[in-house]
C-alpha cells in the first residue's frame, strides 16, 4: 500500500530525517558543482580586470578570489535553505529558514574574509556551521526531518567551502615574477624604455635579484626574474608597466611586454603569475 502524500504533495517517506539528510545533502552539492562550473570559470579573471587599476595585481588577486568562493558559494547555500524547505513542507516555518541562511552565509562570508591570512581559524569556521542545525533545533521549532535535512545541506556547504579555501589559498599563495631578459640591441627598433622613474623597482630586478646567488647562474644567461607579492613598490610598479603597455595577467600565461635599457643593455620586460 503506498504511503499518502505530505500536504504539499511530497511522499511521506520523505520525512525520514536519514531521508531528508540524503536528499538536501545531494541537492545541495549537485548545486554547488553547477554553481562552480558556471560562476568559478569566468568570475575571478573578470574581477581581477575591473580591479587591477585601482588595487594592483596583489590585491586584485585575493579580491577575486574572496568574490569567486563567495558569489559560488550563495547558490548552494540558498539550496541547502531550499531544500531543507521542501522536504519539511515549510512546517518550520520562515523565521528558522531565514536565520539558516543567515547563519550559513555569514559563516561563509567570514570564512573568505579571513581564510586567506588566518588558516588556523578554517577549522573552527567549519564546526560552527555545522553547529548552525543544532542552534536552530534548540532554538526554535525544528523536528528531526528539518534537522537531518538542515545537517545535509551544512555537510555539503562545509565541504565546498573547505575547498574554496584551499584553491583561494593557492591562488592567493602564488604571486608575480618580473621577467627580464637580454635581448640583442642591434634588433631593437624604436626607443626603449628605462627604469629612472622607478629606480627601487630597477634595483630589485637588476640588482636584488639579478645578482643574489640563488639568480647568479639566471643572470649569466642574461635574464633575471624577481619574486612579488605585497611588493612594497607594487603601486609604481603596476603604473610603469601600464605606461609601457603592459600588465600583470591574472592567468598563469605570459603578460604583454615591452623592451627597456638598463646599464648599456637591452631587456624584453614582462609579468606574470607563478606558481613554483
């Protein structure tokens, strides 16, 4: 004999709170893996493009960064909410469902705020959204089939937000190189660029970096890269490149470049991410 329909016509199984949990847990991450697909794709380049000339490539990183994980993130948290919504039939009523999202998205918003230069506080951020459920069990109306489907979609958004985190890390943790690399001045043809409006930004690359001995064998071959990341001359660094007609690429491929003298030489100077 079937079981009857809920009242909004779901079946009666569904409040099961094993059920429930499955259910929003599955709805919830199958969300949350579209969500990435369509919005961590494209996001992060083009936050970084609108945000470059005013923050640097520094700062334009970990802004798209914290906008990808975050703008991703509110889908599945809207379904976790959504979901946990349908299996119940709305019987917990808005005020329980509103403070779930609340508390799911200002636990993820927190998360990102501070996941980038506070790693140790990740785990903590986690157990309380997970805690999140329980508050709400004691706090309001929530039976177990809204507590096993709330607890679904917390475990889903807890595991993509950890994975948020760690790629933000990553791209967080990668960096700038600032390439410059000999070329023969006989095939160079118009003016070449020169570093006296930048003179600090000209002693790291050529000197600094250039002449330390880990680059010493670099040098010798005529090219000398220099590491950056919250480079204290970040801001006049980004306005000389873009007075040459180049940039800091958010991709891992090499920015435009141009040719500039340095001490009698000529150098092909360039930007771009790195990740060893």
């Amino acid at each position: 004999m079937p079981r009857s329909p809920t009242r909004l016509g779901r079946p009666e199984w569904f409040s099961n709170p094993l059920v429930a949990f499955v259910f929003t847990l599955v709805v919830t991450g199958g969300v949350g893996y579209v969500s990435v697909r369509l919005v961590g794709g494209p996001l992060p380049g083009t936050v970084y493009d609108l945000s470059y000339p005013m923050l640097g490539p520094t700062d334009a990183v970990v802004a798209a960064t914290r906008a990808t994980v975050l703008l991703t993130l509110v889908v599945p948290v809207t379904a976790a909410v959504w979901s946990t919504a349908w299996v119940t039939d709305r019987s917990v009523g808005w005020r329980p469902l509103a403070a779930l999202w609340v508390g799911l998205f200002g636990l993820v918003a927190g998360t990102v705020a501070v996941s980038p230069f506070v790693p140790a506080l990740v785990p903590v951020a986690l157990l309380a959204l997970v805690a999140v459920p329980f508050v709400l069990w004691w706090a309001s109306d929530f039976d177990r089939t809204a507590m096993g489907a709330s607890l679904g979609g917390t475990g889903a958004v807890a595991v993509l937000l950890f994975l948020g985190v760690i790629l933000a890390g990553l791209a967080v943790g990668e960096g700038f190189l600032l390439v410059a690399t000999a070329v023969d001045g006989a095939n160079v043809s118009g003016a070449a660029a020169d570093f006296e409006s930048v003179p600090e930004v000209r002693e790291d690359l050529f000197t600094s970096a250039c002449a330390a001995g880990r680059n010493r064998s670099r040098a010798s071959l005529g090219t000398c890269r220099f590491r950056f990341w919250n480079y204290d001359h970040e801001a006049a660094l980004v306005d000389f490149l873009a007075r040459n007609g180049a940039r800091c690429p958010y991709d891992r491929r090499v920015g435009s470049s141009f040719v500039a003298r340095h001490d009698g030489s000529y150098y092909r100077v360039t930007c771009r991410r790195t990740v060893d």
